[in-house]
C-alpha cells in the first residue's frame, strides 16, 4: 500500500473507534442514570416502608384498647390510618364521634346527620364493624378484597357492563360493593331501572352468602354483613337508637 492508502485506513479505524468510545460513553451514562434512578427508587421505598411500620405499630396501639373508650381524635386516627377518606374522617371529627358512638354507628345517622358520601360511609362501617367484632387484623377475604378493577370486572362478566363502569368511577372497591343497598344504587350510582336493580343486589347477595357466581367461584365475606335486612329490623335498630349525633 502507498503511504496515501495507509493513511486513509489508520484515519478509517480511527475514526470506527472515536465512534466506538462515543457509544461506549452513552451507554455507560445512560446505565449511570438507571443506577441513580434506582438508588432513589430504593430509598423511597425504605422511607415508605419505615412510615408504613409507625403506622402499622401506631394502629396496633389503638386497636388494643377497647373501642368504646377511644376519644374523638383516636377515632380520627385509626379511620386515617385504615385509609378511610378524609372527608368522612373529618366529618367524625366534626361531629365528635368517639368510641362509644362509634360502637353504635349506623349508616342511617351517616347520611342524614354527616351527610356522608357513598364510599366515604361504606368505609367507615367496615372500620367500625371490624372493630366491634375484634377483626383488625384479618385479612380481607373474598370479594371484599377487591380493587375497583376487579369489581368492574366481575360487574363485566355477570352483564352488568354499564353499571361496572359507574361504580369504577365512583371509586367503588369490595368493601363498599358487598354493602351496597338499594337506595344506594338508586340515589348515588344512578340505576334507575327496577329489574336491574333486582339483578345487581341478586349478584351482589351471592357473593355475601357465599354463593357461585357465574364462574362457578365461591367467595367469602365476613359475618354480619346484611345490605338489605327487614325493613321492621331496621325501623327497631334505629328506634334504639334515635338521633345519637345530635
């Protein structure tokens, strides 16, 4: 080769190593970046994970002493710390709900005197039902451990598309699902038709007692769960117990 060609070559290579070492550097930063990335990833979990142990220490601390001696702010604070929303949290607070009354909370004195929205009560019922029974520490079972996703879903696959849909969007997760009642599909979902409110709280009462849906799966929920006792039940639960946050 002449000196011309070889300087050609040398300065080819040359020039495939520049570009070779430029890669090798963008790939080293971008990996430099994923690194850092995920060292913060993990430190965010590490501080999640030590706030979520105070809570849980925090929690266990309340749930031992008896409900019915739990002051206004301690009731605040297990519904806080069982992720109950804030506005029905702060509606206890305001209208003094401590233990006591909390031990006889029924869902007729949280819409007419909290004027407390669907998922917000359904919440607070679950928490003061667990309590009462001396049930915070199970796991959920069943239906009642569903995600908003998972309602819709089982809403989809027993035809009820159109209202799975609603209740995805107000938010409705298990809990509130084996509790709903009539009215409430009446006056919050807005499921005006009769025969499909029959259908819904038909389904609805299979997963409550136990029974297959249409899959042929059984779930479980927990005991006293009731969305539709006789309307002689409820006038006598309330007659007990009239006007208690007033």
């Amino acid at each position: 080769k002449t000196m011309e060609e070889r300087k050609k070559a040398l300065e080819e290579e040359l020039k495939k190593l520049n570009e070779n070492i430029v890669t090798k550097e963008r790939e080293h930063n971008e990996w430099m970046k994923k690194v850092k990335g995920k060292g913060g990833e993990i430190e965010w979990l590490e501080k999640q994970f030590a706030s979520l142990e105070v809570k849980v220490k925090r929690l266990d601390q309340l749930n031992s002493k008896a409900i019915k001696i739990l002051t206004v702010e301690e009731v605040k604070e297990t519904m806080r710390l069982e992720g109950v929303r804030a506005e029905a949290t702060e509606k206890l607070g305001a209208n003094k709900v401590d233990g006591k009354k909390l031990m006889d909370i029924e869902e007729q004195d949280l819409i007419e005197d909290l004027k407390m929205e669907l998922i917000g009560r359904k919440q607070v019922l679950f928490v003061a039902e667990r309590r009462r029974e001396g049930r915070m520490n199970e796991e959920l079972k069943g239906a009642e451990g569903w995600n908003v996703d998972q309602v819709e879903k089982w809403m989809t696959e027993n035809g009820m598309k159109e209202e799975g849909a609603k209740m995805k969007a107000e938010g409705v997760d298990g809990i509130t699902l084996v509790r709903l009642e009539v009215r409430d599909l009446i006056e919050e979902l807005g499921v005006g038709v009769l025969k499909r409110r029959k259908e819904i709280i038909s389904k609805i009462d299979g997963l409550r007692q136990g029974k297959k849906d249409k899959n042929g799966k059984e779930e479980e929920v927990p005991k006293g769960t009731n969305a539709n006792p006789p309307p002689q039940q409820q006038q006598q639960e309330k007659s007990s117990n009239p006007n208690q946050f007033k």
